[in-house]
C-alpha cells in the first residue's frame, strides 16, 4: 500500500513521470464544491469512477490494506469537476513561437491579417510541426487540468487532410495514454461556395469534408460561414453542413456572426430556422449544435434575447465565449469592442453556455495560456461578475457546462417534474458526485490558510497551475 503526497506543492518533473498513470483508490480529507465550509471529505474511486462520498472523519483513515493501495491526503484542498476545452484549434497553436514560422509575425493585428498570416503558415505545414506544435498545447492543458477537449483541425485545398492527419494521431496518443479525451473537428476555416486558393467553386473544400465527417475519430463537423462571399452563399453553407452533420450522425459546430455590425442581419435566425427545417432532433439525435464566436449578439437587446430563446426551443444549442480573441480581434474605428455575456445569456436567460481559450499563440490570439481556469479569473472583470455564485457559475463554465455543450456530459436525470410526470434534466452542477471520471485537485499550501478549499477562492485567486493534480478514470493524468 501507498500513501502518495501529491496535493502539496514543490513536486519534482521526474516525480510528475512517475505519478503518470498510477490507479488511485481513494483521495481523503478534500474540501468539496458545494458543502459547508471546513467540511472534509474522502473520496473512493472504484475502477474509473467515483464510487462513494463520504464525510471525512477527524483523523485521516490509513489505507485498507485489501482494497486500498494508493491513497492521496489532500490536506484539506479543493477538489472539483476537471476542466473542458469547448474550442481550440488544434493545427495553428503556437505559430508565432515555432522556429519553422518566425518570419510570419504580426505588425496590424486586425482580421484580414490574420487569416493572410494563418494562409502562409498553413502553405508550410508539415506532420511533424503539426505534431510538435499540438503536443505542447495537449501536454499544458492537461498540466491544467483539462481532460476533455474539441479540437478543430482544418482541411481545405491547400492543406488537404494534412491537419486531420496529425489530429488523428495526437488524439490516439492523448487517449491510449489515459492522459485526455480528443474530441477532433473537422474543419473548414475558408469558404464551402466561394473561391478560395486552389479551389475555384469549393468543390474541393467539400469533398474533402465529406472524407473527413465519415473517418473514424472524426466527431464533429464546423464551418466558418461568414467567410462567404455573401449573405446567399452563408445560407447556403449553413444548409450543407447541416446535411452532412445529419447524414453522417455528427455533432456540428459554426463559428458565426463575428462582428459587431448593427446594420447585419445574424445569421443565427437562418441557423435555427434551417436546423428545425431539417428536423435535427428527429433525425440527429443525442448531437449537438454549438456555435462560437456571435460577437453581434452583443448589440442585442433584451426582447431580442427572448426572441432567441424561443427560436431555440428544444434545439440543442450551446453558446461558446472566447473572450481572449473575441476582445483582442474585435475592434472598431471608435474602439467598441465585444465578447458574449456568458454570464448574463445563462442567468437571465436560460441558455446553454460555456467558455473556451480558441487560440494560444498565433495571430488570432497571440497572448494566453491553455488554463481555461485563467479565463473564469479574468472573466470576473471581463463579465462584472465578482459574486460567489457569479465565480461558482464561470467555473462550470470552463468545466461541466463546457463537457455539457460538446456532447461530453454527465448522464441526464430524470426527475419529477411539477406535472408529476418524469423529466429528463441536464446536470451542470459544479459538485463532484457518484459516477463522475474527471477529477481536479488543486494544491495544498504549507500555509494551510492559503490553500484554496473553495471554487471561489479557485477563480478569484489565480494558482498559474501550482500543485494541481488531475483524475481521468481513476488514474492520475500528471
């Protein structure tokens, strides 16, 4: 039996090796999301679930020397639902820091320049960069605690399946590791039915979408329809993909309305008018539809906000923030600049919502980390939304309301509904329960009052990753 010290602080690199993979059976005297202060608590792990929560007694129990042979003492800290990636590209992370791209940097920083920036690198990729480059963004997020992630790989005329390829491989690896699950999307960045480099008509886009939606490990499929050359061919790239998502039983993600013009009409109306048309419910159940970006819908009123959740209804619809670009890349002559208001679409509103990082490192998101924990910090400021609940609700966000929107959620639960019939419900809660695989514990401090015991203190007070510990079916990811 082993009694293994991994939530405090000052653990060496050859010792994170050694912790790789190794099967826990319990993990004792944790602070819980949702319970009272000062509680304590011991949780079992049974294979690759959680199998009991139980209260912690005053002096922690040593192992059972039958059923029990690694046991870690959290000395009291938090221990939370592990965090998501809703959305991240894959394929262009860190191209301004890889040799092989030092000459493409950044001198405007607006759009144009980055899509201009993201063509010539892409002109250049090869495997092996596209391996190196999505390694390092796998190994930090699961330094951060990140077990579940959405990845968007690109294919398109000039890179061809080159993208997916390195995908495929990186997700294999992540998952025979035990180390993250890799939810890989393919992904058309340019146009479906206007010309673009190589690809006079978008035949060849298309085509290679369609490869792409029936290859194993390929679970999503998304789109760019703003790229189009008008409002005609958007429309019409919305109605292909949705097609395609049905045809080949896929969930399907549109990065949308990414601007902040009053005088444009979004295009969401026509999304959730084309998805009910084609009866996605019926004909594509159990996938899910997530739409990133929708900087518009900053400018949009209160009324206009009622008018989408009734458009939405019973589509699975799910809202994804990415403030890190969104607030870098958005700007007007005057200096408006916008990101969804996460916060306010889930209180006020009802609707399913999450956050996610998008780009680390190129030239839509220069800056950054691969913690989403960093976004909820920042999104205290970026949101108004200092309250514990606020902070409680920004972590689910990043956490099992983000797993929630790409399909990787808890199971539903049927309640009672004030009927008295039986109701299916979606379980975001931030709490760590029965039957849950992902786990985050963050670390103990030698000061024991600084140890964060609490989702707020996580978010309020940014840890840069110090000491967590992370639980994807029963064995340690790092």
């Amino acid at each position: 039996m082993h009694r293994i010290q991994t939530a405090g602080l000052g653990v060496k690199n050859d010792q994170h090796t050694t912790l790789h993979g190794l099967r826990c059976d319990r993990i004792s005297n944790v602070s819980l999301p949702g319970t009272a202060s000062g509680s304590r608590w011991d949780i079992t792990l049974s294979g690759d679930t959680v199998s009991t929560v139980e209260p912690c007694e005053d002096k922690v129990q040593p192992p059972d020397p039958v059923t029990e042979h690694n046991v870690i003492d959290a000395k009291g800290a938090l221990l939370a639902p592990s965090l998501c990636h809703p959305h991240v590209h894959l394929d262009k992370a860190y191209l301004l820091s890889h040799p092989k791209y030092a000459d493409l940097q950044i001198e405007r920083g607006d759009f144009a320049e980055a899509m201009e920036l993201t063509s010539r690198a892409k002109a250049q990729f090869e495997h092996l960069d596209l391996l190196e480059r999505g390694q390092r963004l796998i190994d930090e997020s699961v330094k951060a605690g990140v077990t579940h992630m959405r990845a968007f790989v690109e294919v398109d005329a000039g890179v061809g399946t080159k993208c997916l390829d390195a995908g495929l491989e990186l997700k294999r690896k992540a998952e025979e590791h035990g180390r993250c699950f890799v939810q890989l999307c393919a992904f058309a960045q340019l146009p479906l039915f206007t010309a673009s480099g190589g690809d006079p008509d978008g035949s060849v886009i298309r085509c290679l979408l369609e490869q792409a939606a029936k290859t194993d490990g390929v679970d999503v499929v998304g789109s760019t329809p703003y790229v189009e050359a008008d409002r005609d061919r958007m429309e019409q790239n919305v109605a292909w993909m949705a097609d395609l998502a049905i045809d080949q039983n896929k969930h399907l993600d549109f990065h949308l309305d990414y601007n902040l013009d009053p005088k444009v009409e979004p295009l969401l109306w026509h999304v959730t008018a084309t998805l009910r048309k084609k009866h996605w419910t019926s004909y594509n159940e159990n996938r899910n539809i997530v739409l990133g970006h929708c900087t518009r819908l900053t400018l949009f009123s209160s009324q206009e906000f009622e008018r989408l959740r009734e458009a939405i209804g019973g589509l699975p619809i799910s809202f994804v923030g990415l403030p890190t670009s969104d607030l870098y890349m958005m700007r007007e002559a005057n200096q408006r600049r916008g990101t969804l208001d996460i916060v306010s679409m889930i209180q006020r509103y009802g609707m399913n919502a999450c956050l996610g990082i998008n780009n680390i490192g190129n030239a839509f998101t220069p800056h950054g980390s691969c913690d989403p924990l960093a976004l909820a910090c920042n999104g205290i400021g970026i949101y108004q939304s200092g309250t514990k609940k606020d902070v409680e609700l920004l972590y689910e966000c990043i956490s099992t309301r983000a797993r929630e929107a790409i399909g990787l959620g808890r199971a539903k639960q049927t309640i009672e509904n004030a009927d008295g019939d039986p109701e299916e419900v979606t379980d975001f809660a931030f709490e760590v329960k029965e039957g849950d695989t992902a786990l985050l514990l963050f670390g103990a401090e030698e000061d024991a009052w600084k140890t964060r015991k609490s989702v707020s203190e996580a978010v309020y007070l940014y840890d840069h990753c110090q000491g967590r510990r992370v639980f994807l079916n029963g064995k340690l990811t790092i």
